[in-house]
C-alpha cells in the first residue's frame, strides 16, 4: 500500500490501493465504450433507414415483376394497374413527372439564378439580410398549402388567360413547384458564387469593367459547376415533390407532353393508390413500390451528380 | 482599335452601367415574385377562410356539412404525432450528431454513415412513407397508427437535427474540450457537461425547423394510410389525462392538419374550400411561427455567444 | 549617349515631364485616416517605386490611382492627383471610376487569371470596350503578349485554360491583359512576392523595357528590387511620404533619418 505524504501538504489519503485504482479504471472504460457504442448505434439508424428503404422497395418490386415483365414496365403505353386487362407502362406516369419538372425548371433556373447573382453581386448586406429570410420563408411554406394555392388560385388566374385551360392540369402545378424551389436553386448558386475569390472581381473591375459585366462574364463562369449542381439538386427537388401535383394536376394517369393537360406523375399515382384500399400483397399494392424504386433511382442518381458537383467546386476554391 | 473621343467612351460607359441598373431592377422584380407568392396565398387562406376562423371551428369535428366541420381532431392528432417525432428524432439526432463529431475514426465506415445522412436528405418524402407502409405498418406491425406516422417523420427530419447537431458542436472552440480534459475529464463527461449544453441553442434551432417541416407533410402520413375523416379523439375525452398516460393513443387510428386540408380541398363544394383556406392559413401560421422562433433563436444566439 | 547625358541633367533638374501629381492626398478607411496629406510626383515614362514596412499605407496609396477603394463602402479621398496630359483630377466626384480604370491598368500580388482561355483572358479589357471586329482582337492580343515576353511560349496554346500556366506565366499573362488596352499607366501591386526567383527576374527585366511604353508605378517590400526596377523611390511611414526622389539618392544619400533606418534594415 502506497500512501503519499509531503511534509507541508496534507496526506493525501484518498489515493487508493492499486488494485482499487485499476477496478475503477476498467470499470470506466467500458462505461466510456458502452455509451460510444450506443452513440455509434444512433448513428447508424441512417444506414439502417437506406437499408431498410432499398430492403423493401427491392422485396415488394421483385414480387411485382416476376407478374409483369421489366420490358413492359418500360415500354408499355398504358398504365391501367386496377383494370382486368391491365398495363404497367411507367412511361405514362413519367411523362407527367418529365412534363411537371420541366415547367417548374423554366420558372426556377431563370428566377433562382438571377437572385442568386443579384444577392451574390449587386445587393447591399441590408437588403441580403432580408431577402434570405424570405427566401427561408418560401421554402419552409408545407406543400399541402402550395397544392391549394396551385388549384384554387393559379389555375382560376392562368383560367383569364389561357379559357381552355381545365382546372386539373401540368401547367398550375408546374409553376408553383418551381416557385418552391426557387430559393433551394438560388441559395446553391449563391454559395458557389461567393466562394469565388475577390481578386477574380477585383481583376475584372481594374479592367474598367461594370458590374453587370464582371458578375455575367467572370463570377459566374467561375462558379459554373456550382450552378450546375444547384439546376440538378433542384430537378430531383421537383422530380420528387408529391402534393402539389396531387392536389393540382389531378391524379388520372395520361401519357402527354402536353402542360395544359392534367396527368398523374409518378409520386401523385402512389398518393391515389394509398388513398383507396390497399389490400397487403395485391397487385395494385406492389406496383406503388415498383413505382416507388423508379422514383428513388431517378432522385438517387440526380443526387448524386449534383453533390459530386459541388463537392468538386469546392476543391476548386 | 481606333482611337475614341472622349465623349464617345463616355457615352459608351454610360451604355455599359445602363445594364447594372436594369440587372438590379430584374433582381428585385424576381424577389418580389417570391414576396408577391407569400402575400398572395396568405391573403387568399386569409380572405376566403377568415369566416371560418372561430373557437368552433378549433372544437369541431369534420362533418359532411362544412358549416359544422373543424380540425379538432386534425390539429389534436398533429400534436400528438409531433410528440412522437420529436421524442424519436431528437436523441437519435443528437446522439449520432456528437458520435460523429467527437467519437468517430476517420474510417470509411465513418464515411458510409455520412454519406447516407446526405443521401437521405435528399430522398422524396413518400419514399419515406412508402418505407414506413412496408416495415412499419406491416413488418413491424404497428398499424396505421400515430406510431407509425411519428416514426417515419422522425427518420425524414433526422439528417436536419444530425446536422444541426454537428455544426453546432463544431462551433465550440477546441479550447473548451481541452481545458475539460485537462482537468481529467472522460470524454463521455466532457461531452455531457460541455459540448451538448453548449450545442444546445444550435440544436434546438436544427430541431424546431425540422418539426416545422415535419409538422407540414402530407405525403408519407398519407402513405401509410392515415384516414381522412375522423370523427373521433386518440384521447378519450371522459379521461384525457390517463388515456394520454397510458400511451394508448399510439396504437389509434388519426389524422393530421396537411391531411385534413387535402380532404376539405378536393371537395369541390366552395364551402369546404373555404374550410380548406381557413385550415391552411392556421397550418402556414405555425409553421411560419415555428420557423420565425428558430430565426430569432439563431440570431440571438449569433450574438450572445461570443467564444 | 550624348541624349543620355542631357536625359539624366533633366531628371535631376526635375525637369522631367509629369505623368501624374499628388497633392494633400488623404485617405480614409470609414474613421481610421490610412493616407495622411500625400504629395509627391509621377514622372512620364519611368518606374516609381513605393516602399516602406508593412502597413505603412503604399497599397492603400497605389490603390486609389485606380479607385479600387471606390468597391468597397465605407471609404473616403480627399485631396487629389491629377493625371496628365488633360489635368484631370483623378479622385473627383465627378469623374467616372470605370473612365479611370480604362486609362489606368493594375497587375494583382496574387496572379488572377479568369477562368478562361489564354485568349479571352487578354482580349477581356477589349471586349468590355465593345471591340468586336475579330482581328482588331487578334492584333491586340498577340502585341500584348509579346510585349509580355509571353507570346513565343503561348502562341499555340491560346485556345487553353488560363489555369494550365506557372505561376510567373500567369502574372505574365494578366501584364499582358493589362497591357491590350493601351494604358497610360500600370500600377503593379506586389506583383513578384508570390514567384519563384526566376519568374521574379523575367518580370523584372519586363519592367525595364515596358516603362518605355507606359508609366509604371511599383509597390514592393523588397527594398533590392526596387534598388534594380526603378527610376524614382518614395518611402512611407504609417500612411506618410518620408521621402520621394531619385532611387539612387533616396537609397545612397537619404536625407531623413527614418529613411536610413528602413534602409539599413534598422526598421523591418
């Protein structure tokens, strides 16, 4: 037993035996370890969720397409899932996607980037520190209530315009879900264009260029793959998004590229389907999960590019 | 290039700045579409539901006759699945959020984790409910219940709260950890006595926008089968307290407020519409509140801590 | 040899022409007063060289040639320099600072090529001036070049990334973007503390021969440089000329102590 004891200290009779000591070091050791594997744990609930996501949507397609067959799925003109002669073409319900995405993309790329380069270059901080909160506002506003929005206001409004328009259609929801991604599209594009560095600017202003010329022919060619990716994130944003073409475009499924008309897109079909009776191992419940694979590889794959992109943008600078 | 007269430069650079003015007025006229869109819907929810808007309507269950009908159990079973997600989501969050930032190699299983918290960021939310439908409802079996619904939002908001975690936790300068473990901290004590009650603002910031996101979906709750016309309580009403207590309501059947407002909109009678707008306007008040609170909360925060 | 005689007896005479003149030059960041009552003279033609310690002001000073400060808020001139040969007071309310940098060009510390071909590089300046005939741009860009001893190295590669080049090709490359517009003077910031030793020498010997085209006024912190690159030398002292005069006096015969010290590396 060792006691430690100085002359003008008080002895320290609290340091214990040896074998004490080492009991209490192991016993907080595997407390320590026991509280980082439970915190690892938590961590790996989001690798349990991609699992668990691809577990089942693989499960219930393979059952899918064993009954109908991979070639008719893709190329198949018809979707009429719940009718005794019944056809699986997803191209029906993708063209509604394709069209709806591209109206929202046209409203979206133009608007969001030009913020993007008029906070990123022109705006004075007081007007900044205002317009980012409103852009947070118009991206946190549920997409139940754009849906509304989309039905009860547009379309009556595009209706003074365009008298043939029907009340279920692409168009309304198009414009409104590239309202909403608006301020994801400008939020990504400003980031990449104020990670370019000021003495690119400041090169371009000692030239006797304006503003608007260094902001369009040098800042934003720099951030080239940064705005690319911001244009790709906000596709899958849209590609993705389920309520405003629910509620808007109508649910009827319609193989169109036409925006005046309404149609089902991937994401509304699974909606209706959930809506009805689902009865666990039909038919008509598998082909939500096959449709469901079709929309994660789709939004996967946009995903993917655009972070890569902005991954690389950022190495750049 | 031939030589110019000085008044001709001059009318030219006039010409080039035309072009910064003209920019700036686009500029402005595209933020004002985003502005213009916030007004327009809050005044549309605000004129055609405001008639609706009264203690009633709060108290009432939706009925066939829209005069009669109210989002008593819609706005109840919100309440309800919020509590569930934010009793789910918020250790789990927090709980990988300091994993990953104070206890995690750099290790390529470290990296899988990350990279799936990204990817899961960006998967559509009914790819969640389809997810929820499959394992939870039916694997699991749960049911198409509050559980159930509470779940799945839980897993869509968690990549917010892990990141809000994070890059609160990051905002603690090394000098605080060190001076604790100087003291002969364990990590563990470090981490629970210093870096979570320091994180904390920030994480509550990340937890509020995620609820209020989570507080607006439709399409996963829709997914797993949550029904559209209920005219009855999670809660029984005799004994609210106990029936809250001894957690019953999970199992129930329910609805929420994005679900209630999707039914009363695809009813094609003016007055559900009108029950719609006033159902929306509510819904689009708490979750600008809940995101207001989280705006003030982080520019509080900006200046109260000064490291 | 006779005309160099005659040249050097004018010079010392101050008889040279003017290119530009500093009167009560003070300069303000938002409160802070970084210029503090400049005056001093450019001559036309020859490289003016402004040294001194770190934070003693001579960037802030090259700076506002070019109302580079014009970008930022919070910034304020008072006083003037007066650019000849139209005696144009250069920091004027009224004068335009888009004018000012066409007539006046600037090569950075940190070489920043755009993120463009070498070609567009160059031909920038001439595009934003609304040039468009294509071989107008072709003559301009290869002169440029070549007056920025880059030319032989690049003119088949013109096509290619700004990015591909060394970094003292790079600095070469935005003298040469500087030079296509036909300045009247060029202002070089530090342009050689980021390059190696060699390219340090080629921009050096650059220097020697464009001064003959276009009047070149040099920061640097390194006091043997501007011994070699330059005609005349001011020093500064917390935002204050100490002294302004012939390179050669200023660095053999220093009439102020606080010069001496800088000098003889008493002072940083």
């Amino acid at each position: 037993m060792t006691v430690v004891t100085s002359a003008d200290n008080v002895a320290m009779t609290r340091v214990l035996p040896a074998g004490d000591r080492l009991a209490r070091r192991r016993a907080r050791l595997w407390r320590e370890r026991a509280i980082e594997f439970v915190l690892f744990l938590a961590a790996s609930v989001s690798v349990l969720t991609t699992a668990a996501i691809v577990f089942i949507l693989a499960k219930e397609s393979v059952v899918f397409f064993r009954q109908v067959p991979l070639a008719d799925f893709l190329l198949d003109t018809q979707w009429t899932p719940l009718f005794d002669d019944a056809h699986f073409g997803i191209v029906v319900l993708l063209s509604g996607t394709v069209v709806s995405s591209a109206v929202a993309l046209l409203v979206a790329v133009p608007v969001g980037t030009t913020i993007a380069i008029y906070l990123s270059e022109f705006a004075s901080a007081r007007v900044r520190e205002v317009a980012k909160p409103v852009l947070e506002l118009l991206g946190g506003i549920p997409t139940i209530v754009y849906g509304y929005f989309a039905l009860l206001f547009v379309t009556p409004l595009l209706q003074k315009m365009i008298p043939q328009l029907p009340g279920f259609n692409l168009l309304a929801a198009g414009i409104v879900m590239g309202i909403m991604i608006v301020p994801y599209v400008a939020s990504i594009s400003e980031d990449a264009m104020r990670a370019v560095p000021m003495g690119l600017r400041e090169g371009s202003y000692a030239l006797g260029a304006t503003r608007f010329e260094t902001a369009v022919k040098v800042v934003a060619p720099a951030a080239t793959s940064g705005i690319a990716a911001a244009y790709i994130l906000g596709v899958s944003r849209a590609v993705g998004e389920t309520m405003i073409l629910a509620i808007a475009a109508g649910m009827q499924p319609n193989l169109t590229w036409n925006p005046l008309e309404p149609a089902a897109t991937v994401t509304s079909y699974i909606v209706q389907v959930a809506l009805g009776d689902l009865p666990h191992g039909s038919v008509g419940y598998q082909t939500i999960f096959a449709a469901g694979l079709m929309l994660l590889l789709l939004t996967l794959s946009f995903n993917v590019v655009g972070h890569w992109m902005r991954q690389r943008f950022r190495e750049a600078y | 290039m031939a030589v110019q007269t000085p008044a001709a430069t001059r009318a030219r650079i006039a010409r080039r700045k035309r072009w910064d003015v003209v920019f700036a007025v686009i500029g402005v006229v595209c933020l004002m579409i985003g502005v213009l869109t916030i007004a327009a819907l809050l005044a549309d929810m605000a004129v055609k539901g405001a008639p609706r808007l009264s203690y009633e309507f709060f108290t009432s269950f939706p009925s066939r006759h829209a005069e009669r009908a109210g989002i008593l159990s819609a706005w109840v079973g919100s309440a309800l699945v919020m509590v569930v997600t934010a009793a789910a989501a918020v250790p789990v969050g927090v709980a990988a959020g300091v994993y990953l930032e104070e206890y995690a190699p750099r290790n390529w299983m470290t990296t899988v984790i990350e990279v799936n918290i990204t990817n899961l960021a960006g998967v559509p939310s009914i790819v969640y409910g389809l997810l929820a439908l499959g394992v939870f409802v039916y694997q699991f079996g749960l049911g198409q219940s509050i559980l159930s619904a509470g779940l799945t939002l839980a897993l869509l908001i968690l990549p917010v709260v892990i990141v809000a975690t994070r890059e609160a936790i990051r905002a603690i300068p090394a000098a605080i950890r060190e001076g604790s473990y100087a003291l002969g901290a364990t990590r563990w004590q470090t981490v629970r006595h210093h870096v979570v009650p320091y994180a904390t603002p920030g994480i509550l910031t990340g937890v509020i926008i995620g609820m209020a996101r989570a507080i607006g979906e439709t399409a996963p709750v829709i997914t797993i089968g949550a029904l559209t016309f209920i005219a009855f309580l999670p809660v029984r009403e005799e004994a609210p307290l106990a029936s809250l207590l001894s957690l019953e309501w999970l199992m129930a059947p329910f609805t929420v407020m994005p679900i209630q407002i999707f039914n009363w909109t695809s009813r094609p009678e003016a007055a559900f519409q009108a029950n719609a707008a006033a159902a929306g306007f509510v819904l689009v008040l708490m979750t600008l509140a809940m995101n207001g609170i989280a705006l003030w909360l982080r520019y509080r925060m900006r200046r109260a801590i000064k490291w | 040899m006779a005309r160099e005689a005659d040249r050097e007896r004018a010079v010392e005479q101050g008889a040279e022409p003017r290119k530009a003149e500093i009167r009560g030059l003070n300069f303000y960041y938002g409160e802070v007063r970084a210029l503090k009552d400049l005056n001093m003279v450019v001559h036309d033609k020859h490289v003016t060289a402004l040294i001194g310690p770190s934070g003693c002001g001579k960037t802030t000073f090259l700076r506002c040639f070019n109302r580079m400060h014009d970008l930022y808020p919070g910034n304020r001139y008072q006083g003037e320099i007066r650019l000849y040969p139209d005696d144009v007071n250069l920091l004027g309310q009224e004068v335009d600072p888009i004018e000012v940098r066409m007539r006046i060009g600037m090569v950075f510390q940190k070489p920043n090529p755009f993120p463009k071909s070498l070609y567009e590089n160059v031909a920038y300046g001439l595009r934003v001036r609304g040039e468009r005939s294509r071989h107008a741009i072709d003559d301009k860009v290869e002169q440029a070049l070549r007056e920025a001893a880059l030319w032989d190295e690049v003119k088949d590669r013109l096509a290619e990334p700004a990015f591909n080049l060394s970094g003292g090709q790079q600095q070469r490359l935005c003298i040469a973007r500087a030079l296509a517009t036909d300045p009247e003077m060029l202002l070089f910031d530090e342009p050689t503390s980021a390059l190696d030793p060699i390219a340090t020498a080629s921009i050096e010997e650059l220097m020697r021969e464009l001064k003959h085209k276009v009047t070149i006024v040099i920061v640097t912190h390194n006091m043997q440089q501007a011994a070699r690159v330059s005609d005349y030398t001011a020093y500064m002292y917390l935002g204050e000329i100490i002294e302004f005069g012939l390179t050669d006096d200023v660095f053999f015969r220093p009439k102020h102590a606080r010069t001496e010290d800088y000098i003889t590396g008493r002072v940083s």
